[in-house]
C-alpha cells in the first residue's frame, strides 16, 4: 500500500472476480435488481422539477425540498439501519425498506401539494436507507464467485440506477410528472416479490449495533476528518443534482440525456476510473485533485452560456464518480471501527449537506442572482480539498485495510482489501 498518500495496493481491482460476475444466484440478482431501481430513485425527480413546480404551482425553493426531506430523513436513519438489520436480520431489513419505498413512492404519485409531496419523500427516503444501507452486505454473502464479483456486480448496479433514473424520470414524466412515481412504486413490488422468493436468511453481525455506536465512531480523527470534508463535498454534488435542473430550464427529454450522460460518467469513473488513479497516484491526491477540478467546473456551469453549463454538468459526473469511490474506502478503512458503524457515522455526517444543498442553492439565488448558488458551490467544494490536505495525517489509511474487524458481519469479513472502494449507502450517491 501506498501508505503515505492513502492510496491502495498497486493492483488493479478490476482484475479479479469479473469471470463469474453473471453466474450468480437468483437471490443476487434479485438484490441488485432491487438496488438498481433503488439508486434511480435519487434521480429520478430530477428531469421532472420544473413540470412538478409547474403541476403543483410551486417555486423552485419549494420543489427543491423534495431533496432535502429525502436526504435528511436519509441522514438520520443512519443511526437506525445498523440498529434494525443487527436485530431482524439483512432479508427482513431489505423487504421492510423496499415496503416503504412502495408504499410512499405510490403516495408521491397521488400528491395534491408540494407539501404533501415533500413528505412522502421522506419516508421515501427511509425506506430507501434502509434497503441500500443494508443491500452489499447482502449481495456480498450470497454471491457466487467471491467479494470482488459482488463487489462488480453491485457497484455495476449503482450506476445503472444512477445513470437511468433520469432518463426513466424524463420519459415517464413527459406525459405526466406523477408516473415516475407510480413506475417507481411498481417496479420496487416486483423486487419485494423477488427477493421474497429467492433470498435465504443472512447471518447476523457478531454483536448488535447501538444507536450511538456510529456517534461514537467519529471520535476517530480520521474518520471525523474524512465526514468533514465529505459534508463540503456533498453540497457541491447535491447543488449540481437538485439546482442545476432549473438552470437548464429544458424539457423533462433534455433534461433526462442530460442527467443521463451524467450518470454514464459517474458510473465509469466510479468502477474504471477511481481505482486505477488511485493505484497510481494514492487516494489523497487523487481526491484532492478531483475537488478542485471540481470546484472549477461548477464555477465555470454558473457563468458559462447555456452550452456551456450542459457540458459542465455532464462532466462533472467524471469527477464526482472519483470522490465517491475514494470518500467511501477513507471512511471504511481510515478506522478501526467495525465498517457499517463506520459508514453509518461518516454518512450521518455528510447526508446533512445533501439536505442543505437542495434548500440553499434557490434561496441563495432568490438573494442574489443565478450565479452565486454555484460560486457557494465552487467554494464548498475547495473547502473539502482543503481538509483532505490539513488533515491528511489523519486520513493516511493504515496498512491493515480491509482487515476484519470486531463487531464487523460475517458476510463483511470476506471483502479484500484491495476491492473494498465503496460501502452500501455511500453513493447517493453514492
């Protein structure tokens, strides 16, 4: 490992567990079948703000709560997921978050307010916690071929799910802004359906998680210093996500293979991308040259012309594809807290700037002009790089990576240490 700069083993992740990627057992499939439509949730509303702010008479600050309530319910119950799964079990946990998503999914659909609709996006959002907080673990012990086929296979299904949640959302939402909704609704049933038929029961952790567990896992510096510099970092993402739609101001299609092309980019970066750079350049660096990168970009989609902010926003999926993958492997290896109490603390801490965002970002422009969300953004976002480097000490990931660790899954305890690049809530974003 390239200790001095947090960068992985010198070998390429990829190499390994791909020839048995597609020979899985129906209950994987199911599972990431399930996590795909899970990840187009976040997505999802994204083409479709400006036809719901138009059908339900709302403004752009009022729309843009339906990303905060998500996200903030979203932070919360990441105090609760490990709590609940250490207790039912990995398959009750799954089927009671996707009944969640079906059922408050459906009431989106029927929404006669925003306000109304901002609420149902919050249980949304619980439900949606707890299946993805809980769907690797999942995954990883079921799967045929060891963790790094898992691994693939999942974060293969993370950007899927982010790349065509827009696009189903545009095409859906052209005839009407509720159908992605309903669409939504339907599809997760049919994954509550599979994963009822074919998912076996999963080993549980080896002792149960406490509420305060994750709280008292940031005691860490380094992990406190990695949820930090993430909570910047989720404004920038979070502000391009929830307020750029508006600026584009274009039509639920054009919108749709905007975000698209976005999410094709994030995907790429996420699993090809982020750990060849990292395997070569260490993961300090490469996190913080992608910030600032990032930060540039931003600045250049608030003040460049209308083309220019479609290309800026496309191409920041390259960038934020990178941060999610080396932000996920800091909080995951940078302690020695067992990994979900880990990952339930570092995204309790960052999931609040994706709240914040959605809710500022127009506030800001109602106060200003349509420039100055994305100067915020810019600066956010240089403000995480510059933690990553004060800190970086802090941050340097210890050789025994990846190791297991007390409290961690059985199913947890098979991942290598050169695959482990991303846990099960890390995307929204993971």
């Amino acid at each position: 490992m390239n200790s001095s700069t947090g960068g992985p083993a010198e070998r390429d992740p990829l190499d390994a567990g791909a020839g048995s990627l597609l020979r899985q057992p129906k209950a994987v499939w199911a599972t990431a079948g399930a996590s795909v439509v899970a990840f187009m949730g976040i997505g999802l509303v994204d083409p479709i703000l400006p036809s719901i702010a138009k059908g339900l008479d709302a403004s752009a600050s009022q729309v843009s709560l339906l990303f905060t309530s998500y996200f903030l319910i979203t932070a919360v119950a990441m105090l609760v997921t490990g709590f609940v799964s250490s207790r039912i079990g990995g398959k009750k946990t799954l089927l009671l978050g996707l009944a969640l998503v079906v059922v408050f999914a459906a009431l989106s659909g029927t929404s006669g307010s925003v306000g109304a609709l901002v609420g149902f996006r919050a249980g949304w959002g619980l439900g949606n916690a707890l299946f993805v907080s809980t769907a690797l673990a999942v995954i990883v012990g079921a799967a045929a071929g060891g963790s790094a086929a898992a691994i693939l296979l999942y974060e293969s299904a993370l950007g899927l799910g982010m790349a065509c949640g827009p696009l189903v959302g545009a095409l859906l939402g052209d005839a009407s802004w509720r159908y992605p909704f309903f669409g939504t609704a339907a599809l997760m049933a049919i994954g509550f359906l599979c994963i009822t038929a074919f998912l076996k029961e999963q080993p549980r952790p080896a002792r149960k998680t406490s509420l305060l567990d994750p709280i008292k896992a940031l005691g860490h510096g380094g992990l406190a210093s990695a949820a930090a510099s993430a909570f910047f970092y989720n404004y920038t993402f979070f502000t391009v996500l929830a307020f750029t739609p508006f600026v584009l101001d274009m039509t639920p299609y054009k919108s749709g293979a905007v975000f698209f092309a976005w999410g094709v980019l994030l995907a790429a970066f996420s699993v090809l991308v982020a750990p060849r750079l990292q395997a070569r350049f260490g993961s300090l660096k490469v996190l913080g040259g992608s910030l600032i990168l990032l930060a540039a970009d931003v600045l250049v989609l608030g003040y460049g012309s209308h083309a220019t902010a479609v290309v800026c926003t496309i191409l920041s999926g390259a960038f934020i594809g990178v941060n999610n993958t080396v932000y996920t492997e800091l909080a995951l290896g940078v302690s020695d807290a067992p990994r979900p109490v880990a990952s339930a603390g570092y995204n309790f801490v960052r999931w609040f700037a994706a709240a914040a965002a959605p809710f500022f970002a127009p506030k800001i422009e109602e106060w200003s002009n349509i420039h100055i969300p994305f100067v915020v953004a810019a600066v956010t976002a240089v403000l995480g790089a510059v933690v990553v480097w004060v800190r970086r000490n802090a941050l340097t990931l210890p050789q025994a990576l990846g190791s297991a660790r007390a409290g961690d899954a059985p199913m947890a305890e098979e991942l290598e240490p050169q695959h482990v690049t991303r846990d099960s809530v890390s995307v929204f974003a993971n």
